[in-house]
C-alpha cells in the first residue's frame, strides 16, 4: 500500500469492524481498529466490574463474519461435535462470560471434566480426547456464549475430523482459510486489546479455567479489580509469547503507541 491507499485504508476501518470484519478483505488497519474498539468495552467493563459489554460487543461482530461466510462450503453442522473433545483456548473475559451462563448441573459437569482433563498438557490432550462438559446430546448447550475459537471452528471435511479429533489419525484439519484468517484476526486483537487494558492477555484451558471461575468468590469482580485469579489455570506452554509474536507486537504498537 502507498501513503494514500493506507490513509484511505485507516479512514474505512470502523465502518469495515462496524460490518463484522470480512476476512477477505482484511488489512491491519481493520484489525488495529477491532482492537481499539474491544479495548473501549474493556474500559468500560473495568468501571461496571462486568464483561457483558466487550464479549457482547466481541461476539457479534464474529457472529457477523461468520454468517458472511455462508457461501463457504463447510461440514459443520448442528448435532456434529467431533471438534469438542480437545483442548478449547479461551481468554479470561470469554471464561467468566461463560461461567455466568452454566446452570449447577453443567458446573458440576466442569468439575468432572476437570478432574479428567487437568494432567494433560496441550501437546498431551490430542492423545486423550474427552468430550467438552458444555456438550449435551453431541449440542453446545451454550452455543450463544461459547468461545472465539469454537465460534471461528470449522472443516471441509467431518470424517477426517471424526479421525483427527479422537485420536485415530494425526491428519491436518481442512479449515477454509477464510476461516483461518477471520480466527486469527480476532484472536490477535482481543490479547492485544487486553494487554492494553493492563489485563492478562494469554489463553487458558477451558475445563480448568471455567473451574476456577466457579469455585472464585466474584471472579468477574476479581479478575476485573486487577486480580490474576486465572494464574492456576492450565496454558498452552508451546505457545509463542505475545512479546514474541510479530502480529500482537505490530498490532499493539499500531494502537497504543
Ligand atoms: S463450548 Fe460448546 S462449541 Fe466449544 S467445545 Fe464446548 S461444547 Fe463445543
């Protein structure tokens, strides 16, 4: 891009995250702009000691990109669930938006999945699949709240899912890079947008995250209040750091320097 088309680039970003951002014509100043928006509900959230507003926000506009990208073919569907038996990456907004959500059933289903899921490492879990606690009957029962992750989850191909997800083959999901792209783009502005609002930043596993959510007096209080209630949580060690990471550097330096 030269000097004119990033300024008209920059000048279009809110109206193109007003739109739920469209993976095909993604450039950083769109992503920059997510960020800065999440950024503005996490503000808010700090003062009203609630996450509703930023995941609400967060949500629908990933609700809308993936509704845009109905004419992508893909397999899923409703009733197929293979993608639920392996460790889920949620930040700490999208665990305690959930947690509001579990009826005490499912919350016991949590601590029993827990129990199970808490000695195996990210690198370990693809070996021991185990079916997410949230599931009922192969469904989300929290569909309206799941996580960034499970919402930008998709595959050409349900078989080789069926094979890949318990553990019979290592075969590379067909996610459409559409799907690849939307993902990454709202996953790189969320952490970015965190750590801009002196939140912890990193993804957590679900079951052991969603645990502590539960079992923490106002988490949501807590957690907001500076409190790093999460830090027991299970993480993806083989994750590259923010620190480390070009895109969350680059993206944070476009917003908040
Ligand atoms: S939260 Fe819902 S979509 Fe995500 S892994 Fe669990 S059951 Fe599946």
């Amino acid at each position: 891009m030269d000097r004119n088309q990033r300024r008209l680039a920059k000048k279009q970003a809110p109206k193109a995250v007003a739109a739920g951002i469209d993976p095909s014509e993604l450039n950083e100043f769109i992503v920059a702009e997510l960020a800065r928006q999440i950024h503005g509900h996490l503000g808010r959230d700090k003062q009203s000691f609630s996450v509703e507003a930023t995941m609400e926000y967060l949500f629908a506009k990933i609700d809308l990109t993936v509704k845009a990208m109905a004419d992508i073919p893909i397999a899923c569907g409703r009733g197929c669930s293979h993608c639920c038996n392996i460790w889920v990456s949620a930040t700490a907004p999208e665990v305690l938006f959930l947690a509001k959500r579990l009826s005490s059933q499912a919350a016991i289903r949590v601590s029993e999945a827990h129990e199970i899921t808490k000695v195996f490492s990210h690198e370990q879990r693809p070996y021991h699949p185990h079916p997410c606690p949230l599931l009922d009957a192969d469904e989300c029962s929290v569909y309206q709240g799941r996580p960034l992750f499970c919402r930008l989850a998709s595959s050409a191909d349900a078989e080789i899912c069926r094979r890949s997800y318990t553990n019979i083959t290592d075969e590379n999901i067909p996610t459409p890079m559409m799907y690849i792209i939307g993902r990454d783009a709202y996953s790189t502005a969320l952490p970015v947008a965190l750590k801009g609002a002196g939140l912890p930043h990193i993804c957590y596993e679900l079951n052991s995250a969603l645990h502590i959510a539960l079992n923490t007096p106002d988490a949501e209080k807590a957690w907001l209040s500076g409190a790093d209630i999460f830090a027991a949580a299970l993480t993806q060690k083989d994750a590259v750091p923010f620190e480390e990471s070009p895109g969350h550097t680059m993206l944070y330096e476009m917003v908040f320097k």
